[in-house]
C-alpha cells in the first residue's frame, strides 16, 4: 500500500512535469480536488483545473516540507513551491495540501495555499 505521502511525491513529480494524464492517474474516478477557488469532483472538473494551472503556468517545481500523519491512509503535507508562468516569472506559493488516499490514488486533496507571490 502506497502511503499519502508517496502518492503525493508521485503527484507532484507528474504535476511538475506539467504530465496532465500522470496527474490524474493518482485520482480515484470520482475524486475531488478543493482550492480557494472551489470543490471539483470526478476527474473532467478536477482535469479542468490542473489544465488552467498548466496552461497560466508552464513550470513548476515542488518540495516537501513536512508530512504531518493523520492516519494509514491520510496527511497533511506541508509545501514550498515556484511556479514559473509564459514569461519566466517565477512565483513562490507555500502551503499545506490534506490528503486522503485509497488502494494508492487520491480520494481527496484539500489545498491550502498562499496566493502566488513574485519571488
């Protein structure tokens, strides 16, 4: 059994290589994704949003800060990140996404971040 935080490390190195299908294959069918701007559940709202993301920010890169155990199969998973648009500006986002993960994929993302600021 994968754990949340080996999900999330999978998720994040297919989410930085901006690989749409690598990032919706760590969701369930009928998993949700929720950010500032929204619940989106199943994968074509949840796709919707990642193809928004990719296509505002070509670049991206992630690290973990800290894994904070909830449960087997749930953490919240503290992060550092840049995102880097069309023009090469890179912006810093931080936060925290709480995570829920059955038979190795998502159930569940809840993202909690900071608003993209110009490092």
């Amino acid at each position: 059994m994968r754990t949340p935080r080996e999900v999330s490390e999978s998720y994040w190195a297919a989410e930085c290589r901006r690989d749409i299908d690598g990032v919706m294959a760590h969701y369930h069918s009928d998993g949700t994704y929720e950010d500032a701007d929204g619940l989106r559940r199943g994968h074509a709202e949840v796709r919707k949003a990642y193809e928004d993301s990719f296509r505002e920010y070509p670049g991206l890169e992630v690290r973990i800060v800290q894994e904070y155990v909830g449960t087997p199969e749930s953490s919240g998973l503290e992060f550092d990140a840049v995102l880097i648009d069309r023009e090469g500006r890179r912006f810093r986002v931080r936060g925290v996404n709480v995570v829920v993960v059955r038979d190795g994929r998502f159930v569940s993302v809840r993202s909690y971040e900071d608003r993209p600021s110009l490092e």
